[in-house]
C-alpha cells in the first residue's frame, strides 16, 4: 500500500522561482512577506491598486487554544497504547508545534520532547537554550538540559529509564535527521525504535475546527491575493514583478507566503521552470502556492490567461476543471483514497489525455495542515479509507509538453456528507475568479 509519497516543501518551489529572478529580487523574495520585504518590493517594483487593496486579515483568525493542545498530548498517549509504544521523541518542527505550540527548528544540536504513555511531557534542550525553552513550554515542567560536552542521547535514555522503558518501544517522529535516531539507538541498544506515524499521524490526520477555521483563512488569503495579482497583470510584467506583488500582498494581510509563478510553455511543467519570463497576450500563467496562518497553510494554483485564451486552452480547462469536480464528489468518508485519484484521472483519459500519467502526471493530491504536503496521499495503489476530517488537496492537470499546461487546485476538507472546498472552483481560463 503506497500512502505516503514523498512530500516536496515549499523550499523547492521558492527556489525555482528565486533562481528565476536573479540576485536583485532575492532580498525582497526570501523575506516570504514580511513587512520589509513589501519595503523592497514597492521600492523596486511599482504595486497594482489592486494588491495595495488588500486588506489585514488578524481579527478573523484564532490560535489554537491550549485546551485543544492538551486533547491531543492525549489522544497521543491513547494511540501509543494500542500501537505498544512506551514512549515517543519528537524533534523540533511542525509536530512539536502541533502538541505544544512550541516554535524550535531543528539543527544539530538535539532540542525536543519525549512524550511517555503516560504523564507528562519531558523535554530535552542544550543547557544554554534553557531560558529560551521555558519561555514556550507550557504543558509540563519538567526540562532536561545537556551541555556541549555532553551526550543528549544518553541524557534521553536516562529519562527512558526513569519511566521504566528504557528495553521498551521508542517511537520516533518521522522526520528525525538519521544521525540523531541512531544515537539515540546506540544509547539504548536494549530498547526497540520504530516510527511514531501511528501516533503522530493518528492526530496529525484529522483536523479539528479550530484547525479548519485557520485553514480557510489561509486558503481565503490566499485566493483573495491571486485575484490581486490577476487584477493587475499587463503585458511586459515579469515574474520579478509578481513575486514582489505576492510579497508586498501577504505582507499587508499580515501574514508569510509564496507563489511559484510559470508562463507559457512553463506551464506544461507542473512545477514550472528557472528561466525567466513575460507575460504577453493569450499566454497561460500558472500561480501556485500559499500562505500560513498560524502554521496552517494554504496550496492553490490558479491557470489563466493575459486576455483571450485559444479554443484549445478552454477545452483543456474544461477537462480539467471537470476532473476536479469528480475529484470532490469520490472524496466522502470510507472510499478509499487511491479511488479520488481514479475518478479525476478517469475524466481526463476519457477525455483524450491518457492512458496514465502521460499527460496528467502527478497523483491527484496531498494531506495538507501544518505542513503544505502531509499524509495522506490521494494516489494510485493507496487502498486507506479516508476518514470525517481529513483534508486534502485536490489538483488534477493536463500537461502538454512544449505547448501549455492546465492545474487547478482547491484544498478540500471531508465531512460526514462528502468533501468541500475551503474556495470556490475555478470558472473559466479567461475569468478565472469569477
């Protein structure tokens, strides 16, 4: 059963489009959207009204509470127990932050948490990253630190050991550098790792509705910042203008995003191309991306063109915008995740542009939340049922090489009564918002 799938971060597409920019643009892009990097943009590029129209977004969101936090510890504890798992470690990142709110990268210095069956949270930190760390700890006291000289691995199997698992199970989180995991085994050789994914993902998977009310302001930003930048495209503008567009709009909703912007036959590639490029009359433009509120974050692409599009580009749409709606009705609770996929991809096959991936090229979709690509996977071979809760892109493409590509994409969330699209579908290549 293939559920996973390897998940390509955002990194990849900001450096496509940065390396497609040159060194002038590079300041204002990395920044992501915040408010120096509009300082740069507007300085360099001049703005449409239409993204200095956009508007601060902050009164509509609401932060996870620690209540909800406290749920999941607890739901993880619950989900150790019937997986045999004693106890789990999570690095800093996206899963640390779900549990604890705690904001921490991950470097080669070992900072994170170990999570028993049962009681509270312990944390592991350098000793001089004390203060930092209980700056944000809030669900248990209890801090462990090691200095320089010191072996945090030994310092985990100390507290293994103290919860009378250290020949038990240890869970680890995904994505835990390898290095780290196997000090941790080299100082545990009675215990037994394996992946927390029964756990994490157990929790990860299901979104809450706080989880969904973050999610559909992120997704609403980032449609709104789309039509923006529709509003004000003009033949001559290059891709250095709308990514200083995308920076100054999300800078002034008060939130950090992106877009991988592709033009003409770029667009055939799904994740577009490093050369430089112009809008010009009757060229497709694909944006993609999103924005993150809260650490919930958006993915949407949009294809449309600079004026009049050709016979063929709308019929291509039209597949393609079909495909999604089928896409959407397959995805209710207990199908299975691989049939999603079936029912785009059998729209767009049937339609001309088939067999197989030859034209549509990628799976149907991805889990999105905290991470923009996060289990599950809508693809061929994946028999998990989806179940109330989970959310999922749902982006299905036709990809002609040398000539234009066509993707459209909406998030989806899945209720009891089938799924539902955080934003409106796409309505036509020429008038692509309505």
């Amino acid at each position: 059963m293939n559920d996973r799938g390897d998940a390509m971060q955002p990194g990849r597409r900001r450096f496509l489009r940065n390396s497609a920019l040159g060194a002038a643009a590079l300041p204002a892009a990395m920044l992501g959207g915040h408010a120096a990097a509009a300082d740069a943009s507007t300085d360099a590029v001049k703005l449409p009204p239409s993204i200095l129209g956009l508007q601060p977004v902050q009164s509509k969101i609401v932060p996870i509470a620690d209540d909800e936090r406290r749920a999941r510890l607890a739901r993880a504890q619950e989900l150790m127990g019937r997986s045999g798992i004693d106890a789990i470690y999570l690095d800093g990142g996206t899963t640390l932050d779900y549990y604890t709110g705690m904001r921490w990268w991950s470097s080669e210095r070992l900072m994170g948490m170990l999570l028993p069956r049962s009681g509270d949270p312990v944390y592991v930190a350098p000793a001089f990253e004390r203060d930092r760390a209980m700056e944000q700890i809030r669900f248990g006291h209890d801090l462990r630190t090691w200095q320089e000289n010191e072996s945090p691995y030994a310092l985990i199997a100390q507290v293994m050991r103290e919860k009378h698992a250290g020949t038990g199970t240890l869970g680890i989180e995904e994505k835990v550098p390898f290095f780290r995991s196997t000090g941790i085994a080299a100082a545990m050789p009675q215990a037994k790792l394996v992946a927390a994914t029964p756990v994490t993902t157990g929790c990860r998977a299901i979104k809450s509705p706080a989880e969904l009310a973050l999610m559909q302001v992120a997704n609403d930003a980032t449609l709104a910042l789309y039509k923006a930048v529709w509003q004000g495209l003009e033949p001559g503008v290059t891709q250095q203008h709308i990514a200083a567009w995308v920076d100054a709009g999300y800078a002034r909703m008060g939130l950090r995003g992106e877009a991988s912007i592709n033009v003409g036959r770029y667009t055939a590639l799904p994740h577009g191309s490093r050369e430089p490029q112009v809008m010009r009359e009757g060229t497709p433009v694909m944006l993609d991306d999103g924005c993150y509120v809260e650490g919930y974050q958006s993915d949407i692409t949009r294809t449309f063109t600079l004026g009049k599009a050709s016979d063929k580009m709308k019929r291509v749409f039209d597949i393609v915008r079909k495909a999604q709606q089928a896409a959407l009705a397959a995805a209710h609770p207990g199908a299975t995740m691989e049939s999603v996929d079936a029912a785009a991809r059998k729209v767009i096959v049937d339609a001309g542009y088939g067999p197989g991936y030859m034209y549509f090229s990628h799976r149907l979709g991805h889990g999105i939340g905290m991470d923009m690509h996060e289990w599950y996977y809508l693809v061929q071979g994946n028999t998990r049922k989806i179940e109330t809760g989970m959310t999922f892109s749902d982006e299905p493409g036709i990809y002609i090489p040398g000539e234009f590509g066509v993707r459209l994409e909406d998030d989806m969330h899945v209720t009891a009564a089938g799924a539902r699209w955080f934003t409106p579908q796409s309505p036509s290549i020429e008038q692509p918002f309505g």
